[in-house]
C-alpha cells in the first residue's frame, strides 16, 4: 500500500486515462462539429439549430437530480455487498426518470406549441417542435442510462463505465458528421442522434443488469431488510435536490457574473471576462479530472468501511491537486497572457493585475474541490451546494456593487469565491473523514 503514493493501482490509472478520452472527445466534438454544421448549414440555421439544442439541456434537470442520486446511492450499496439494495434502487431511478421525463417532454412540446409562433427566427429549421421533441428523448434516454454506471463503479470498474460513455459520445460524433456529409436537416440528425443513443443505452443497460444478477447470485452479498418505498423515494429526491443546487450556484457564479460585468462593464467588459473565464478555468478543468478520477476510489473506501484507506487517498488526492494547481499557475503567469493575446487577436486590453488575481485562484479551489467530490462521493451533497449557492449570491452582488471600478474587482470577487468555500467545505471534509463521523452507507440514509 505504501507503493501506491508514487503508483496509483492499474484500475485508477484505467480510469484516468478513460476521463482524459472522455475529455478529448467533448473538444473533438467541438472542433469538428461545430465548423461542420456551420459550413453544411450556414451561421443562421446552425443558430437556430443551437437555440432548439439548449432546450433539453435545462429540462436536463427536470428530474430532481434523482438519477445522479440514485447513481451514487446504488454505488455506495453495490460497494457495500448490498446488491439487491442497489438493484431496487437502480430501478427506482431509471422509473422517475422515465416518468418525469414523459411528462416533461409532453408539456415542452405543448409550451412550444402554443408560445412560439410561425414567424419566429427558429422556424428557419423545418419541423422545429419535432426537433426539439427528438432532442429531449434522446437527453431522456441517456438519463435513464445514468444509475446503470453503479454496478461498474462500484464493483471497482469505474474505468469501464466512463468507456462506455466514451463509445457513446465517440458514435454521436462520427453518426454527425456521416449524417452531415450527406445533408442531413435539423430533424434527420436529431433522429439519427436518437436512434444511436438508443441502441447504446439498450446494450448498455443488458451488460449493467447481467453484471448485478452475478453480483446478487454471489454469496458475498449482504441481505439487508428492505426499504419503504417512501423512504427510498424521499431520500433519493432529497438528495437529489441537493445536486440540483450544484447546477444553481455553478449558474448564479458564471452566468451570473457574465450578465453583471455586461451591466456595469459594457459587452466589451462580459466578453473580456467570458474570455479570461474560458482560458484560465481550463485550469480548473484539469483539476476536476483529478476528483473524477479519484471519486470511485472514495465511494469503495467509505461502502467498505475502510476509513484508513479513504483518508488516505483524500490526502494523496489533495496533494495532487495543489500540486498540480501550482503547476497551472506559474505557467498562466508566464505564458498565459500571450496565449490569450494570440486566441483573442489582441481584441481587448488585458489587465494583468485582475489576470493575476484569477489565475491564484485556482490555489483555494484545489483546497475545495476534491473535499466536494468527497462529499458528493458518499452521496452527501446538501451543505456543500447550499453554501456554494451563499458564496456564490455574495459574491456576484459584490461584483454588481463594485465592479464598476474595473475587471479586477471580477477577478477579486472570484478568488473570494474559492476562498468562502475552502472556509467551510476543507474543515467540513475533515470531520467527515473521522471515523466516528462516518456513517453506514448502506443504512438508507440519505
């Protein structure tokens, strides 16, 4: 186990490696998609095609978050020997979401159908209403998918899960492009799209179940009594809303603070911000590959109650991180200004102080970020996005009230941000890690 400090075992290193493709993927579909769409359709349509496309990602969260509640709760009972826990609670989500979904896909289409008129600019796409339709089954079905990762996470395969979801993403790219090469509409590419995820998630979902019947047939699995449906209901939709909360400070903190630089700054200040946001949260981005690597880790540790091996790799973790965030900073000091003078055609007058005061603050975040992951992790998301919605609320009316002096008040408000949060969230997560602390994970408890 010492060894493990300098080598990290194959199934981390699988995993990272799976993160890192998974992560070259979404910039691969970004850097031949988009051009592509725009040449074979023109800035207009493929405008319209983005404003219909938005639609399903905000009714994404239409389902309470209950499937990544349902995800992380049958993990931890999958780790913990409670297979036929984590089957009960898997089919439990993949039905809300099921459910919600139906509900929500109706009730859009109805919306669209009365609200928004035949002359409006996004009816340049034919069959817009079906566009939107199609779209929004297809993020309903890879919602349904999403509680099917636990068997793989938690039997210690998180690497296989992620991969899976690699292949997914790695067809839609090559099924757009093929369809686009060949002329395909607005309607024909959602269909395609459609039909691609599917028959993944079909496959997806048999393997997952195959995996859970042998794991329920083994006989190291624990029988625990079962739960109430009202209990499981209510705690998989308290948790859930708890990892709603996530998406509403991530909102209130970067759309927020866009709309307030245009208010006080001009557009010219929003774009500088959006810009200097784009180039140095990259870095933060590098980070979170660290927590995604290492929250299967976490999840196997706490369902197993080996305490001294999730202490650990929370440390190994952390020094990662800051390890890593030290690199990222001295090199957005050296270099960073150049590159964003080079990407922005020296459209705007950087200021080098507030590019300064942002780029430390990925110091503080790399405090933060992994014990949120931690926390996330063992499915206790509440206190951390809740005070993340406080900070974040603070700090962007902060930015309205001061920023008028300038970007640097943006950048300085930002770092407070990191700061608040590794206030509460790094002490936080060292209670957690206390032995008498911790909880059964596969009590029921939320």
């Amino acid at each position: 186990m010492k060894k493990w400090a300098w080598v990290p075992p194959p199934r981390v290193r699988k995993m990272l490696t799976a993160v890192f493709i998974g992560r070259a993927l979404m910039a691969a579909r970004q850097l031949l998609v988009v051009p592509l769409m725009i040449r074979a359709w023109g800035t207009n349509y493929y405008g319209a095609w983005l404003i219909l496309s938005s639609i399903p990602t905000f009714m994404a969260l239409s389902n309470l978050g209950v499937g990544t509640s349902a995800l992380t709760q049958a993990t931890l009972e999958v780790a913990g020997g409670s297979s036929a826990r984590a089957a009960r609670t898997i089919r439990f989500g993949a039905l809300v979401v099921a459910v919600v979904g139906t509900v929500a896909v109706t009730v859009v289409l109805v919306f669209l159908q009365i609200f928004i008129k035949h002359d409006n600019d996004v009816n340049i796409v034919g069959h817009a209403h079906a566009v939107v339709g199609v779209l929004m089954a297809t993020t309903f079905v890879q919602m349904f998918a999403q509680p099917f990762d636990a068997p793989w996470i938690g039997v210690g395969r998180a690497s296989f899960a992620q991969n899976a979801n690699n292949v997914l993403n790695a067809l839609i790219v090559v099924a757009t492009l093929v369809a686009l090469l060949f002329g395909a509409s607005a309607i024909t590419l959602s269909l395609v799209m459609l039909i691609v995820t599917v028959a993944w998630s079909a496959v997806y979902v048999v393997l997952s179940r195959n995996v859970l019947q042998e794991l329920l047939r083994s006989a190291a699995t624990i029988e625990l009594p079962p739960r109430s449906e009202v209990r499981l209901s209510s705690g998989l939709v308290w948790q859930g809303l708890g990892y709603l909360a996530g998406s509403l400070w991530q909102a209130i903190l970067f759309q927020g603070s866009i709309v307030v630089a245009g208010s006080v700054l001009g557009t010219t200040g929003a774009a500088l911000w959006g810009a200097m946001r784009i180039v140095i949260r990259s870095g933060n981005q590098f980070l979170e590959l660290i927590g995604q690597t290492v929250a299967p880790e976490f999840q196997s540790a706490y369902a197993q109650r080996d305490y001294g091996r999730l202490r650990r790799d929370y440390r190994r973790a952390m020094q990662a991180a800051i390890f890593s965030a030290v690199c990222i900073i001295i090199l957005l000091l050296s270099v960073g200004p150049r590159v964003f003078d080079w990407w922005t055609r020296k459209s705007f007058t950087l200021d080098y102080t507030a590019w300064s005061i942002f780029c430390l603050s990925l110091l503080p975040f790399s405090l933060w970020w992994c014990g949120a992951v931690l926390q996330r992790g063992l499915n206790k998301p509440w206190m951390i996005n809740a005070y993340g919605v406080g900070s974040a609320a603070l700090c962007v009316t902060l930015m309205r009230l001061l920023g008028g002096g300038g970007i640097v008040y943006f950048s300085a408000f930002a770092l407070l941000f990191d700061l608040l949060m590794v206030a509460f969230v790094f002490p936080q997560s060292l209670r957690l890690l206390r032995e008498p602390v911790l909880e059964q994970p596969v009590s029921g408890r939320g």
